[in-house]
C-alpha cells in the first residue's frame, strides 16, 4: 500500500491576480508606444477597441477556467478534441512565450535607461541569471514576481493621478481624420498589429490546478480586477501619451497628426534618395538600414545631413515606443512636482517596471518548460524534458528554453520587430483555446454563452489569419515552430507504432515493493515519521523505530516548478525513480527489522509545511529530518 497526495488547492484571488497582472499587464509597457506609432492620435480609438476585446476574452476565460478547474488553457481544450490540435495550439503558445522573454528582457533594460551597447548583453545575461536561479528551484521568484507587480500597480496608480491632466487634454486631441484617410483594410491591419495585447491571458488557465474551489468563483475574482485595471489605466495612459510635450524632430507627441510609422518612412526615403542610382537596388522597401563611417565618407554632404536627420528621427521614435511608460511618468511628474522630481520618479518608474518586464521573462521561461514537460508527459516530445532535477524543475526543458530566446534577441533587438513576431502566437493560441471550448459539447455551456464563444472564436480566428496574411515574418517564426513539433511527433508517433510494443505495469523493482505493503497501523504504538530526500537514507530511523516497537512513516516530498498546462501531469510515483528507490530502500531496511511501514508520496511546493502537516496528520510524535551515508 502506497499513500499518494496531490497538490494542495491553496492559491486565493489575492495571490492570483497580481501573478496575472504581473505577466498581463506587462503588455502596456509596450503596447501604448506601438499603438501611437502606428496611427498617432487615432490610437486612443485603437486601444478602446482593444480594451472590449480584451474584456470579451476575460468573460471567456472566466468560463474556459470553471471549464478545466484542474489546469488547463490551449492544451486541455483542444486535447480534448484533437491531440494533433493541441500540439499546434501549445506550439502558438509556446512561441508567444518565446517572445515575451525576449521582448521583455530587451524592453527591461530599456526602461532601465541603459546604453545601447549595454542592452543586449545584459538582456542575455539576465536570461541566463533567471535560468540559473530557476535551475536551483528558488522559490522567492515566485514571491518577487508578486511584491513586484504590487509595486508597479502602485507606481501606475500614481502615475494615473498625475496623468489627469494629460488624460484630459488628452481627450480634446482625439481624432477621426485617419480613419477618413486611411483605407479600411490598412486600419484593420493596423489593429492586429497591437493585438498582442492580449499577452498573458492563458496564464490564468493555467493556474486553475492549484485554486481554492469553486474555481470557477476564485478565477473570476482573479480576471476581472486585473482586466479592469489593465483596461481602464491603458486607456488613462493612452490618452496622456497623446497630450505629452515629448518632440520627435521639432514635433510634439501633442502636436504629430501623422503616425510616426509613415514620417520614419519618409525620412529613410529622403536618405534613399540622395543615394547613387547603383545603391537604389540594394535599399529597396522600407526596412532600417545603417551606414558605416566608410560608405558615409564617400556620400554627399546632402546624403550625410538626411541621413543623420533619419537617425536622430529613429533614436527619439525609439525612446517613446521602448519606454512610453517612462516617459509618460517622467513629464507628469515633472508637471506636477518640478523638473528635478520628475526625473526622479522617471527613475523610480523606469526600474520598477524593468524589474516588472525580468519577472515577465522569468513567466515565460518557467511557462515554456511547462510546455515542453506537458507535451513530453504525452509523447508529443522525447520523455527526456519530463526529467526532474533535485528542486523539481525539468531541467532539459529549462536549458532549451534559456537557450531559444537568447538566439532570438541575438538575431533582433527591434522592439518593432520583435512584436510583429510575437502577436500571432498570442492570438492564435488564444483562438485555439475559445474555438476549442466552443466546439466542444461536452463542456458546460449554455447555449447563448456558447453562440458568444463562436462570434469571438470567429473574430479572433480573422485576426490570426489577416496576421498570417500581412506579417510575413510573424508566420515564418510560429509556422517553423509549428512544424518542427508536427515533425517531432510523426517521427516519435511512426517509432512507436514500428516497435510495436507497450509498455508493462512493473512487476519488480521498487515500485513492486511499495505496492506490495502491508500497513497494519495500531493506534496505541508510538508513530515516527521520517522525511525522505534520497536513497542513502540513515537506518536510525528503523533502528529507532524497531526499539520503540513504533510505526515508521516516511514522506517524499516532490517539488515541481511548471504549470498546470493539462490535468494529471504532476509527477506520479509510477514514473518517479528517485522517490522509488528512496521509498523502496526504507521499505526494505523496515521489513529486514520486522517494522510497520508507512510510506507517503506528496506532490507541493512546501516542503516544510507538507513534512509538518503529515507529521502532525498521522500523529507522529517523533520526526526525523536529514541524511546518512549509509544505504542498502
């Protein structure tokens, strides 16, 4: 007999929320900047769209969470309908999730101010750091990611004070004239192209295994305070971003009618155009280009002078589209407190939300390992990223997913660039998810709640495809990803139909010797419980046992680091060798003595308060921790 227990429902909305908003509110950070590049003072209208949006997808989370209490998101719910499905689904995730840690951890160091040339090799550094602090399994990271997103909402509610009268002036900047101007198709486009949002919501799905029940009541105190938030302050900020004083070449945020995304344009064209007709050809379409010292040297006096007007035009577009949120707290606070301040809070501002955009990264790190250990705990993957380290975390899956996004940033630092790339993961996960649980009858939803899945799973799915379609590069990036996991799966699914064989139900072995116990527990013998983190446990404790004539407990506590990206994937003591042979071991030396043994197989991640709990549980009034060198 073997005593097994799974992971305690112990995460309340108060503790959820700021975990969501510390990876869904990050998207601001980003979000406001891109918005007012593309369509200038049109881009309040943009994120007022994207505000019912992203409360239309919050509804329905709301119910996808009270669908799939047990953990879930993409990879349940279209599991549960296609396994082929569900790899693309957690494939469009785990891209987006690529994206975030690179976006974040660039976006970080921006918003730290550094130097441009420091920017990339901290950014690497810091995923490098993050994967290693993961690697140890500590667990203040999930605690930083919660003060932190604590002290950005504070920083952001008092920046939305200070905003008010941007917010106001704001108002009367608003303008339809874009929209007269700019074709319907080009606008559309323009609107996926901030859709990422969205970023973050499945996070909440897959918290859903470790929620106090009912889970459908805690999920909604977790998604609708964040959304709410999230919504309404973008739109504060949004708003102030459009009355700022901050100039772009001789213009001020206030003042610039036309998107900076068509004026950069316009710019480069100037430098192209002063070029030699033999260097047309090679600067065709609208990408950045850079001169060196050389080729500048041998241009006109009229080409040097466009061209360092095209640069200085880029660096100022940069400074507001990498770190609008900086510079939105530091002209409200210099308005409201002085000039001197103003930087200061700018400052304050500007770490609080590069500490923010790390502990995103470190989200998305841990998010993907959780990938790669749901698919491989399937089959999808090799059964080696499932591999546990001492601290519970696969550690296979954590070196790949350090590695991915540092040669992503290696490759790309444009924060333009690295967007494009990143919305069609987002939303094509999210579609997954929506469509999924809309098809699926057996979920419970009413019939109008699920005639309101289909109309959003419908608008997402032409979001995703009008990306596919428009962003070239975008679809390249998710579609290799795509494939490459297809691939791995035929490949694994044609070797397993080629052997032939299934895998047995052990017969011997460890496990074999823990099935086979016995437990005979008198009440009136004293009870010792021992707490196992190996093999090469001490014999004191059935020396110990075996004197007092006491029952022996012994308790293997296994921490595992990665979400609940589907139900019943926590390590089991069937697949557990380490908690086999330690148990095993203790089962061995205890019937060798003649002791009653008791051994107890606990999934948490708190380990003392687990030990304590079972200790005082089962009555043990005796309980030993710690190791010897001595084995079997």
């Amino acid at each position: 007999m073997l005593v097994t227990e799974s992971r305690p429902r112990n995460l309340r909305w108060v503790h959820a929320g700021p975990l969501l908003y510390g990876d869904w509110g990050t998207s601001r950070l980003y979000v406001l900047g891109l918005a007012f590049l593309y369509t200038a003072h049109a881009s309040v209208v943009y994120l007022a769209a994207i505000g019912l949006l992203m409360l239309a997808v919050s509804w329905a989370y709301t119910h996808i969470c009270r669908c799939f209490p047990d953990g879930g998101g993409v990879y349940t719910a279209a599991r549960q309908l296609s396994p082929t499905l569900s790899v693309i689904g957690s494939t469009l995730l785990l891209s987006g999730y690529i994206m975030t840690a690179a976006i974040s951890s660039i976006e970080a160091f921006h918003y730290f101010h550094v130097p441009d040339a420091w920017v990339l090799p901290l950014a690497v550094a810091s995923i490098v750091l993050i994967g290693g602090v993961n690697y140890l399994g500590a667990k203040s990271a999930g605690k930083f990611a919660l003060i932190i997103a604590l002290v950005a909402l504070g920083v952001s509610a008092v920046m939305a004070v200070m905003a008010i009268p941007y917010f106001v002036e704001g108002i009367s900047t608003i303008e339809f004239e874009y929209f007269k101007i700019t074709p319907p198709t080009d606008a559309w486009v323009n609107f996926t192209k901030i859709c990422l949002a969205l970023a973050g919501v499945e996070a909440v799905a897959n918290m859903t295994g470790l929620m106090k029940e009912p889970v459908g009541k805690e999920a909604k105190k977790t998604i609708w305070p964040v959304s709410i938030e999230v919504v309404g302050l973008n739109m504060i900020f949004g708003l102030a971003l459009t009355a700022l004083a901050f100039s772009v070449i001789g213009t001020s945020l206030h003042d610039m009618h036309v998107p900076d995304e068509i004026r950069l344009m316009e710019s480069r064209q100037g430098v192209v155009e002063t070029f030699p007709e033999s260097w047309h050809a090679d600067y065709e379409g609208g990408g950045h280009f850079e001169l060196s010292e050389e080729q500048l040297s041998t241009l006109s006096p009229s080409t040097n002078h466009a061209y360092e007007h095209y640069e200085t035009h880029r660096e100022q577009v940069e400074q507001y589209t990498n770190a609008s949120m900086r510079v939105i707290a530091e002209e409200t606070a210099s308005n409201a407190m002085g000039p001197q301040l103003g930087v200061v809070f700018g400052n304050i501002a500007g770490i609080t939300f590069g500490l923010l955009l790390l502990s995103a990264t470190n989200t998305a790190v841990m998010a993907m390992v959780s990938v790669f250990f749901a698919m491989a705990s399937d089959n999808e993957l090799p059964k080696a990223f499932t591999k546990l380290n001492y601290s519970g975390v696969p550690w296979l899956g954590l070196v790949v997913s350090v590695i991915i996004p540092i040669l992503v940033i290696l490759v790309e630092q444009n924060v333009t660039v690295l967007a494009s790339l990143y919305v069609l993961g987002v939303t094509g996960a999210i579609t997954v998810t929506v469509l999924s649980s809309a098809v699926n009858k057996e979920l419970d939803l009413g019939p109008k709640t699920r005639i309101f899945f289909w109309g959003l799973g419908l608008f997402l799915l032409s979001i995703s495809l009008t990306i596919a379609i428009t962003q070239p590069i975008s679809t390249a990036f998710s579609g290799t990803l795509v494939a490459l996991a297809l691939g791995v799966r035929t490949i694994r699914t044609k070797a397993v139909i080629d052997t032939g064989e299934a895998l047995a139900a052990p017969t011997t072995g460890w496990l074999k010797v823990l099935q086979d116990l016995e437990i005979k527990i008198d009440p009136d013998k004293p009870k010792i419980m021992l707490a196992v983190r190996g093999r090469y446990q001490s014999e004191f404790a059935v020396d110990l046992a075996k004197r007092r004539d006491a029952t022996l407990f012994a308790i293997f506590v296994r921490p595992i680091r990665v979400m609940d990206l589907r139900p019943g994937q926590a390590p089991r003591i069937e697949t557990d060798d380490s908690a086999q042979e330690a148990l095993g071991t203790i089962a061995m030396l205890a019937k060798e003595a003649g002791v009653n043994f008791v051994p107890i197989y606990v999934t948490s991640q708190e380990i003392p308060e687990e030990i304590l709990d079972h200790t005082v549980t089962y009555g043990c009034d005796t309980l030993i921790m710690g190791k010897s060198r001595r084995s079997v």
